[in-house]
C-alpha cells in the first residue's frame, strides 16, 4: 500500500512536457455503512470488549452533511489516464439501544451474552467527520468527442481508486465517560469508485458516482480506544469543470 502511494505521488509531482487536462469536482451525497464489530479496550478499566455486528445511521443531510472535494489531471500523452488528490467527509453514528452480541472482559471478568449496546456504550459517534484525504488513480472512456466543442468527450464513463489517511473527530461515551473530543489520525484508508460525468458545456457539467470506503478506524475512548473495521458505500453528485492549462 505504502509503494502505492509513493507511486502515485510521484506522478502527481513529476515534471511532464505534455500538457494536462485539469479538473476540479465538488460533490455531495450519502453513505451506508455496513454492520460491523464495535471493539472497546480500557487497560485501566481492564475492559476488552466486542458488540457484534453493530448497525450505524449515517445522517448524512445533517449538519455538517456530506460533502468533498477532488482535483487532479488527465496526461495529454494518454487521455484516459488520470490521477487526482481527494477529501470527502462523512459520518457514522452506532445505533446503542440495539442489543448485540457481546464477547471479552468487562471489568476484568469473562462476558459472552446479549446485551444492549448502551448498557456499556451510552453513544459511540464520528460526527464531525470520517474525513478521507486519497490520492487516486483514474481511468475513463470518453464518448461523443467534439474537438470544437467537447475536446474530451461530452459522455465520459471512468472508474478508479486511491489510498491515503482518514482523520477522526470521535464523539463517545463508555460506562458513562466522556472522550475528549478533537480531530485524530484513525488509520489509512482505501477506496474505490465509479461514475459517469456529462458535460454540458467545454467547461463543466455533472456527474453521479458510486464509491466503497474501507479502513479499520481506532479512534480514542476515555482510557483506552475503540475500533471499527468501516465498510462503507456512497452513492455521491456532483459538479465537475475542467480549468485552463496552467503550463
């Protein structure tokens, strides 16, 4: 992954004597994200504890909503390949008065039962942001290329992915602590995408994509962390220009 990255750094900052095609998007949507573990450990509590399974709402129109940001360049050398840098920003937020599954120690003793998640995790939320800053990889197929009017295509398909570092802003209390809130580095990330952009003039259009998000979170727990192996899918629209040749 690391190699990865590097690889595509490069690219981005490599001197080129083609010009490139640029563009910047701007989008919005909504996500959902998949049940998963919910793993708490508290080594001065001595908790080490797992809900199973655990459902999470997205309130994705809620503010802050869901929203992102992406630039990069096509090379002029080969138009279908691209590579860009990427934040969007969306949120989890765990559904506590379910009952699940719970495994581990609690306070030092062995549980396995059901219970309900609130009974030690009163609310375990990432609302001011799963933040996702990628570095990404593109590839497209343009279609009803016009070379007066639509140089690139006014129909382009293309698909891609990238990885990089997701920022946390976890909001949580287990067994009635708080956490203190602020912004943290919660691991690395992945994504894939997919879309479909429509120009409707040489300068900009729009475009509707699908995207799915991967990262194993671990965010801060007052004593101790949480962790959530996030799998997410977007469904994501948005506005798209291509900018004048800067060199």
């Amino acid at each position: 992954m690391r190699h990865t990255v590097l690889v595509l750094v490069l690219a981005l900052l490599a001197p080129t004597a083609a010009r490139a095609e640029l563009f910047a998007d701007v989008f919005t949507g909504k996500s959902f994200t998949a049940d998963t573990d919910l793993h708490i450990e508290q080594s001065s509590r001595r908790n080490d504890f797992t809900f199973h399974d655990v459902s999470f709402d997205d309130r994705s129109f809620d503010l802050p909503p869901y929203y992102g940001l992406r630039a990069g360049y096509f090379f002029e050398s080969h138009p279908w390949l691209g590579v860009g840098v990427e934040y969007f920003h969306f949120k989890i937020y765990a559904d506590t008065e379910d009952a699940k599954h719970l495994t581990g120690t609690v306070g030092g003793a062995r549980v396995d039962r059901t219970a309900r998640v609130d009974s030690l995790v009163q609310h375990f939320d990432v609302s001011h942001g799963v933040n996702y800053l990628m570095v990404n990889g593109i590839a497209r197929q343009v279609f009803f290329a016009d070379p007066e009017r639509f140089p690139h295509g006014r129909v382009q398909l293309y698909g891609g992915g990238g990885v990089g570092p997701v920022i946390g802003h976890p909001e949580n209390t287990v067994q009635h602590v708080d956490n203190t809130q602020q912004y943290e580095l919660a691991g690395v990330g992945g994504q894939f995408f997919t879309g479909a952009k429509w120009l409707f003039c040489r300068w900009g259009g729009v475009y509707a994509e699908y995207k799915y998000t991967l990262s194993d979170l671990d965010v801060g727990v007052a004593g101790g962390s949480g962790d959530v192996a996030e799998q997410t899918h977007h469904i994501v629209v948005g506005l798209t220009a291509t900018l004048p040749q800067l060199w």
